[in-house]
C-alpha cells in the first residue's frame, strides 16, 4: 500500500545512463571517433572525462589534445565535429537502445510528479525516450539544460525543473548516475539518489544514497 504522506512531492531524473542505456554507446562514440583523429586515449580514460557532461566539454577536452589539425571538419572543428559526433550517435542509438532495468516499472508505478532533466539537447532526448518507449511519460515535462542555459554540476537545470513542477528544492528527489549530477542535485539541495559510487566526503551528510538499481527506487521515495 502506498504511504499517504510521501517523503517527496517530485522526482527528477537524469536520463543518460539513468533512464535510457545510452551513455556507454554515447561515450564509445567520443572514444572511436577520437581516437580516428589520432588522440591516444583509452576507453577508460574516456568515461573518466565524458560521463555526466555535456557535448561542449567532451569536444573541448578532444580539440585540445589532437596531435594535428582536423581539417575534415572546416574552419570551426567544434561546430564541425559536434554535428558529426550527433549524427553518429544517433546511428547508433538507432541500432540498439534499451531502456534501464526497471525504468518502466517505475514510471508506471510512481504517483508523485517527475520530469526528465538532462545536460543534453531535446532533440537527443527525445530520439533516445521515444526509441525505448519512455517518451509519453514525460509529455511536457522534459527540461534541456541547453534551453535553461545552465549545466550540471550547476544546479539551476534542477532548481528550473522543480519550479516548474511546484516543489521546494528541499522535496525534491534527484535520481542520477554520474558525479557532475550528482553534485548538481547537492547544491541544488535536493535529495540525491545515486546509480555511482561518490566519495565518502560528498556523501557523509545522508543527502546522497546509493542505489544499486532503480527497483530500489519506488519504495524510497514513497516511504
């Protein structure tokens, strides 16, 4: 039976990695197509630089370490080599993309309002929501950090989500898999559950738990 007083009045998800199996294709994409253009780096030391931010910091890191000029991707390489990272991606995705174990489940069940909110475009968010069937349980409750204009570890894409949802920051539940979010969701002062392990230091206050899944989830934040 469900609490009649739960412990959030909304939830707010990361969706890379959180709720859509996407970020290891996404980052193995950064990785190969790097790695093309001559960077000598391993899978690794990708996920280490890539996970949790967005395409703007991840093409920065690249630019910065070629060996040699792209000359590929004209005159702009960031704007070149964004929009053909993109392309790739989604090619990709498009060939294999599920949904997170127990994503659905979750969803269906939960009875609080919640939202997607992601470092990456809509245009990504939605190709990715729609191709694992999330989609319709978001309708207009899809907020983009590239439209709020704030990025994690910022916490004004959670702090924008909760407004918008009318929740205090302090009722929020942020569900979230990477660092950068995760510290996001502490400044925003949200209370985070996270699918990563996080240093002791940033968790020893109670405001970060550890999830192993997100079956663990419903009970959590009704409860």
């Amino acid at each position: 039976m469900l609490s009649t007083h739960p412990r959030f009045d909304a939830v707010l998800f990361d969706l890379d990695g959180t709720l859509v199996d996407s970020e290891t294709t996404a980052i193995d994409v950064f990785h190969e197509e790097g790695t093309a253009l001559g960077l000598s780096f391993s899978r690794e030391e990708a996920f280490r630089a890539f996970r949790g931010q967005p395409m703007s910091h991840c093409v920065a890191y690249i630019a910065q370490r070629l060996p040699q000029p792209a000359l590929a991707f004209g005159e702009d390489f960031s704007t070149g080599f964004t929009a053909h990272i993109r392309r790739r991606q989604a090619e990709r995705f498009r060939q294999n993309l599920s949904p997170m174990p127990g994503a659905h489940e979750l969803l269906q069940a939960l009875e609080l309002p919640f939202c997607v909110a992601t470092n990456g475009p809509r245009e990504k968010a939605e190709l990715t929501l729609g191709l694992t069937g999330l989609l319709p349980f978001f309708d207009q409750r899809l907020f983009c950090a590239y439209e709020v204009g704030s990025f994690k570890p910022e916490p004004g894409l959670f702090l924008h989500a909760a407004q918008v949802l009318g929740a205090q920051p302090s009722r929020c539940a942020v569900v979230e898999d990477s660092l950068p979010g995760v510290l996001a969701g502490l400044a925003a002062g949200m209370q985070v559950f996270s699918l990563t392990d996080v240093e002791p230091a940033i968790a020893a206050n109670g405001q970060v738990r550890r999830i192993a899944a997100l079956g663990e989830l419903h009970q959590l934040l009704m409860g």
